[in-house]
C-alpha cells in the first residue's frame, strides 16, 4: 500500500452528524437536527484530539508501535446506538469513567502487533489476535473498574510492547495546558491553550464536565473557545464554554503588541486556574 485516503482528517463544522453515533435508537438520519453542529466524521475531532480512526491509522502506517486503547463512552453504555457509516467507531482514550464501576466496557486496542493482551489492575482479561491480518483491531468486553488498563502487544521475534491508560485520581482541578509558551506579536500568530478536568498527575476524567469562563489579560485576544461536542448552542466566540469528555480548547491571537499575556480560566465546581504566554 501507497497510499490512503480518510475522509475526514480533521472533523469540520457542516454536514452536521453524519459521522456522529446517536444512542436511544437504533435508527437515525444521515444529518442530524439542530444543535448539532459538526460532521463527527474526523480522524481528529474539531479540537485536534484523536479518536479511534487516528489510532487506526497510525497503526496501519507504523507510526506508533505500541498498542493504543480506546473505548466506547461509558456514558451512554448499555443504550441502544444508531451508527454512522462515516465513522468507524465512536471510542476514545480514556479509562476514566467515574460512577460507572461494574458497567460493560467496549475496549479496542489498536495494533501491529500479531496479538495483543489486555490487563485491568494486573489481572488478565484476555488474548486477541490483531495486526494486518484482523484490521490492526482487537476488542474486548470487560466490567469497569477504575485502575489502569493495559495493552501488551506480541509478536513472533519481536519484543513485547506496552500500551496504558489510567483512571483518574483523588480530587480534580482545572488545568490549562500549551503547546508552547512563546510566540510572535505579528498580528497572525496563535497559542493553542487546552482546558481540561483532570487529577494532580494530568489525567483527564472523562465524566466531570464543568462550564468554564476564560479572562484574557495582555496584548492578545480570543479567537475561539469550544469543544468536540458534537451538539451544542454554544458559541466558539464565546468566553464561556464547558468541557466536553473533560476537554475544550482555546485560541489566542496574538496582537502587534508584545507583552506577556495572562489567561485565567474559572470553572463552577473545579476551581480557577492561570497561564502566561509570551508574545515577543
């Protein structure tokens, strides 16, 4: 193979729900009604996080070795599902799922490797067979728990390779995470700031979204704030956004001023937290 061609790389705003998965019914329309927003047929949603289509690739082409883990969201776990025939699976990376201990967890593991083994806190949960020859794909069902889930790939020759996800921990907190701390006053340039819900040790949970409001401080100004919810009423130019799966995402953009510039983020229930960018 050459080649290959995904529609889409990144998710888009249009063709609003024809990647999206609709639970509580088995039967749902190529478009989907307002509010939707977003195709959900990306690789990566509209924020840049990878989804199950992104792992496939990536292990298809080699580009990572180890074995990734997604899973189904655990929210919607049990409830019938309508899916979309532009969006291959709905899981993603999180084993962090609070209030859903003992619930049926959709686990893929995606792959190179000839067979992969799957872990919950040390115990054994089984062996599937993955690779080119089975869709670099091998799912498991397994009762949640909250722990780590690990992913051990083998292959005849080879070495075994690891991959793991962890619950999180203790309380949570707001947290504010950049790409990069400095940038150029040109007028264009853009500082990718991304919100989460996460533990002390970043870990993100998935099922304590907040609404949270930024404050911008300095020579830069907010270009959008949103999520990867697939429906919502919110705007992305708005300051007040809430977190979806535990992530929103928000831009500046950088002025002709340089200076450093302050980003404060308040939530409702998980506190306040602040970031510098330089803009030089």
């Amino acid at each position: 193979m050459i080649g290959d061609f995904v529609w889409a790389g990144w998710d888009y705003l249009g063709e609003v729900g024809i990647g999206h998965w609709t639970y509580g019914t088995r039967l749902a329309w190529l478009m989907k009604a307002y509010p939707h927003l977003t195709s959900g047929s990306g690789s990566l949603d509209i924020t840049g996080i990878p989804g199950a289509g992104a792992l496939l690739s990536q292990a298809a082409w080699g580009t990572e070795q180890r074995p990734q883990i997604a899973v189904r969201p655990l929210d919607v776990s049990g409830k019938p599902v309508a899916k979309a025939a532009w969006r291959a699976s709905d899981a993603i990376s999180s084993w962090s799922w609070r209030g859903r201990d003992g619930e049926r967890a959709h686990v893929e593991v995606y792959s190179s490797s000839e067979e992969v083994d799957l872990l919950l806190n040390g115990k054994r949960i089984g062996t599937r067979k993955a690779g080119a020859a089975h869709g670099f794909l091998a799912r498991f069902q397994v009762p949640y728990r909250p722990g780590e889930l690990v992913a051990v790939g083998r292959s005849t020759g080879a070495r075994p390779l690891e991959g793991r996800l962890r619950s999180a921990r203790g309380p949570l907190r707001l947290v504010l995470r950049t790409e990069r701390a400095d940038f150029s006053a040109d007028g264009g340039d853009l500082a990718y700031v991304n919100v989460e819900i996460a533990d002390a040790d970043g870990v993100v949970e998935s099922l304590a979204d907040d609404l949270v409001t930024l404050a911008v401080d300095g020579p830069a100004t907010l270009a959008g704030f949103g999520s990867g919810a697939p429906a919502t009423e919110e705007s992305f130019a708005d300051h007040r956004h809430r977190t979806y799966y535990g992530r929103a995402l928000a831009v500046l953009r950088a002025t002709r001023q340089a200076g450093v510039v302050t980003l404060t983020a308040t939530s409702r229930r998980h506190g306040s937290v602040s970031t510098e960018l330089v803009f030089s």
